[in-house]
C-alpha cells in the first residue's frame, strides 16, 4: 500500500469533543546513527510496527553523533529491502536549502531507501540558511518550491516543522481550501533542540496531520500526553522524542524504548 493511501486512511474526521482521547498515529525516536546496528532497529520494528525512526541527516555532521553517514543509509536499505520500517528522514542544513531552492534529489535518494516521511527542518539551530525565507519574496519562492516537492514525490509525506521561525513555511499551507495529501506538520518550538515549552499548541484543522515534539522522554510522557489531549481532544497524531531517550541510553540498551513503549500503549 503506497503511503498517500495510508495518510488518507489515518486523517481525522473530526475534531473531538473534550472528553475524547487522542491517538497516537506513531511514536518516533530520533537520532540514530552509525554507533546503532540497524539490524537492532530492524527487531524492534518488528515487534513494534508503529515505531518510527528518525534519521537526520546534515551532510556536515555526516557520522558523527546523531547524524547518519552515506554509508549507514545503505545498510539501512539492505537491512530494510522489504520497506517494512516505519522510517522518516530529518532534512537539516544543505539538504533543506536545496529542497527550498527546488532540488528534490535527496528526498527521491530517501524514498527509494524506503523512507515514507521527510520532515523539513529549516531553522538556523539545523544549519538551514534562513536568509532564503527572509523576505516575502524568498518565503513565496520556498514554499512554492514545497508546493512542487510535494506534487513530484506523492509517496512521500512532508513534515513542515512548525514553529515561530518558520511561519513563513507553513502559514500560507494553512490559507489553502485543500492543501496537499502528503504535507503535515510538527510543533517543535525547541527547533530540535529538545526542550519542553510551556504549553502544547493547539492543532491545525482537522483535515492538516500533525505531531508534537521537544523535550518528551519517558520520565515525562505519561503527563505531556495527558498535556497534548487537553489541546487536541479527540485528534490522532504523532510524538517524537530524542534528547530524553539517548541520554537514557547511555550503553544502547533497548530498556527506555522499551518503557516509552508500554507508557504510550493506551494511546494506540
């Protein structure tokens, strides 16, 4: 099953009343690189089908902490040659200001790796060249741009990271009647950074999927979800955690996935 059709599929039909539950689309664990097998990646998907992984990629810090080397990516692929992990790429520095300025090379390069999502991380705190949405015309040229991506790779979900720095982005998909099938969008306010706001925005409209992220790890995901329903009753989506799940990871045992796990299980 391609996954447009599988985006349709998990979009809301409604926003929910205050007494209805979210639901969680997926959990993502962000930040493996080249210290993890991903052959380990491969077992826990496989006991767990609704993990995703996210991989960032930044071509300056390729392989080093966090960061995915060229090398790794392909045996990712060879250890994922039947496309049955949930993976989803985070484009950070060069390889957003080329998708911003209309070079879908990397995101083709992702899909036929057997990624299904890419998420846009055009802050500077990603190394993205900002100067590109500067101004209004920059902004109209770069998400026209998005617009384009979207269209040429339909198979691949577009993850618009949402937050105060990159309005420009994704406010004018919202002024959109019918946006793409395969955009959605993350509130990440920390920019990835991994740092809990104060409040969980509240979600775009029902027809627009989203997530939540920064600062979310097992010692505190029981109550930010309770946090994030308050806002989106009702509302299926996704989270992310990073920071809070490595530094738990000290000797890469599986034991805080393992706990984030069975906390979000209510929410499947």
């Amino acid at each position: 099953m391609k996954l447009d059709a599988k985006m349709e599929a998990s979009r809301p039909s409604h926003s929910g009343g205050a007494d209805d539950p979210i639901r969680l689309r997926c959990l993502g664990f962000c930040g493996a690189d080249d210290t993890v097998e991903p052959a380990a990646l491969k077992q826990i998907s496989e006991r767990h089908g609704w993990v995703e992984w996210g991989i960032l990629f930044r071509p300056d810090k390729a392989g080093s902490a966090r960061f995915a080397s060229d090398e790794w990516l392909t045996r990712l692929g060879q250890v994922n040659s039947a496309g049955r992990m949930r993976l989803a790429g985070h484009l950070c520095a060069t390889h957003v200001d080329d998708l911003l300025r209309g070079d879908t090379s990397f995101v083709r390069k992702l899909r036929d790796a057997g990624f299904q999502r890419l998420q846009v991380n055009a802050t500077a705190a990603n190394g993205a060249d900002v100067t590109l949405f500067a101004d209004a015309a920059g902004a109209a040229a770069c998400g026209e741009a998005l617009l384009q991506a979207m269209r040429a790779v339909p198979e691949v979900e577009f993850i618009l990271q949402r937050n105060s720095l990159t309005r420009p982005l994704w406010a004018p998909f919202l002024e959109q009647s019918a946006p793409p099938p395969n955009m959605s969008m993350l509130f990440d306010e920390s920019m990835g950074m991994g740092v809990t706001g104060g409040a969980w925005h509240a979600p775009p409209p029902p027809h627009i999927s989203f997530g939540y992220a920064g600062g979310l790890s097992p010692d505190n995901i029981t109550e930010q979800l309770a946090r994030i329903a308050e806002v989106a009753p009702g509302r299926e989506l996704w989270v992310d955690m990073e920071t809070g799940v490595r530094t738990s990871l000290p000797d890469g045992s599986e034991l805080a996935l393992t706990r984030a796990l069975t906390l979000t299980l209510p929410y499947q």
